[in-house]
C-alpha cells in the first residue's frame, strides 16, 4: 500500500499516521430517526455507548443529532445543538479520543466545537453553507469531505467523486485548512444506485491519487441490504465484508456502528495488507 505524501495528522492532542494502520470510528446517533436503527434517546444511553467503544479500542468518536437518510426531515439548529452539545462537552471530559461533530450547520459545529469537539464531518460537500471550510481553518480542525451527489444525475460515478473530492480539497486548501487536515470520503449511499456504490468499493483505491487519507462508511448501509437482502439489523457480515475490502483498497479511517467486531476486521486485515502483525 503506497503512502499519502503527508502521512500525519494530530488531532485533539493525538497524532494519526496514516498507512501504520486502520483508524476505527464509532458512530453515536442522537437522531431518533436513524436509518440503522442506533438512535439513542438519552445522554446516559449515550455515554455508555462511547464507553463502550472506548473500551473496545475506538480512534475516533462521530457524534451526530440529524438523521442523513434521504426521506428523513431536517431539524432545527436549535433542536440539533441541544441533542449533541451538553453530550459532547460531557464527553470531552470523559476522553482524549477525538470527538468528531456530523453536521452541516455552521452554527451547530461551531457549537460542538466549543463544547469540545475537534474534528468537522461534513457530509454535504461543503453545499449546503459554504462557511465549514471557513471555520475549520479558523479553529485549526481536521475535516472530513464528502462527495455526496444526492440531487443530481451521475453517468461515470468515479469520475463525478474523483473531480469532486478534488474540487472540495482545492476549495478547502484555498479556505485556509492546512493539506494535513482533510480527509476525504467518497461518499457511500449519498446519491449512489446499489451498482454505483458497489463499483466505488471495488475501485477505492483511484482515490489515493489526491494524497488524502480515506475514509469509507458503510456500516450498515442499504446497499448491503440490497446485496443481501436483509434488513439494517442483520448486516454485520456484510458490513465486515466492505471494511475488510476497503481496507484491502486503501480506506484509513472505517466509521462502524459495531467498534468490537469491526476492530478484529482491521486488525486480521491490516495483517494482511499492512504487514504489520509483529508476533
């Protein structure tokens, strides 16, 4: 597996060095409406959740307080901050872990960001406001780019991630975020068809020609549903299958509902891929 030209990055106090291994985050949903089915109602079930990751070997902890499935109808700033910024800041005094904030709304991640968040996960290709790129430059914050194509036609779906990806690197660069602070994501599920999505994962690998890390979130996903044909809460060894496979192509980061069987998948395939099994 090549390296990335910047093969570091330090967030929340940590650093990150990209191809040493796969990097786990976990998902902490605090949308009632969730497409998986993880919606958590409280900041108790909540903490335990992340204490639960902690304690299995999570990297990175994804909070979010708005539902992206495509049918799901949107919340008020208001309403998403006080989901997700009296959890954070009581999360952020629980760990070191960075906590990644999974929204759109400058005004919720600028809060998040107070609260204690470090780590900006876009997933609306910097469209819905232009100001993200802005303010992770300003607080000095990685960020994640998705490319997310719902709302428009797509005939070659790698070309249409690749020329966007790289469009929202040159736009972010150009914001004032340094190069080692983007991630980028090609987007699973966002305005994909099944054999679109499908192809993505078998060609992951085009992506490390911008010399960004990758992260893939599949977890889940209807797509596997589509495969498989079962329903959110029987996907776990199709969620495995596409994280061992993303590894296999490239993928850094994995954003995974289910921390402790998604560890043993990196570890078994990081020592395949990576090489770097020491016993």
């Amino acid at each position: 597996m090549e390296k990335h030209d910047i093969d570091m990055m330090r967030c929340g106090g940590m650093e990150f060095r990209w191809g040493s291994r796969t990097y786990i985050m976990g998902i902490i949903n605090l949308s009632p409406d969730s497409f998986s089915g993880d919606g958590l109602k409280s900041a108790d079930a909540a903490m335990a959740q992340a204490e639960a990751f902690m304690q299995e070997g999570v990297d990175f902890i994804d909070v979010g307080g708005e539902s992206t499935r495509p049918d799901s109808k949107p919340v008020s700033v208001e309403e998403e901050i006080d989901r997700i910024v009296p959890f954070i800041r009581r999360l952020s005094k629980a760990t070191r872990i960075p906590i990644s904030v999974d929204s759109y709304k400058t005004k919720v991640i600028r809060s998040a960001l107070d609260a204690g968040a470090c780590m900006i996960n876009d997933i609306s290709s910097l469209r819905e406001e232009s100001g993200l790129a802005g303010l992770a430059a300003e607080r000095g914050v990685p960020i994640i780019l998705t490319s997310n194509e719902r709302g428009r036609q797509v005939e070659d779906i790698m070309k249409a991630v690749k020329d966007n990806l790289n469009r929202l690197i040159e736009k972010t660069i150009k914001a004032g975020v340094s190069r080692e602070n983007i991630i980028i994501d090609p987007g699973i599920g966002f305005g994909k068809t099944v054999q679109q999505n499908l192809e993505i994962m078998r060609r992951l690998e085009a992506f490390r020609a911008l010399g960004r890390p990758i992260l893939i979130g599949t977890s889940r996903k209807s797509v596997i549903g589509a495969v498989l044909d079962l329903p959110v809460e029987q996907r776990l060894e199709g969620t495995a299958a596409t994280v061992a496979i993303g590894i296999c192509k490239g993928a850094d980061i994995v954003r995974v509902h289910d921390v402790r069987q998604m560890k043993l998948v990196c570890r078994m395939s990081d020592a395949i891929v990576r090489g770097n099994f020491k016993g």
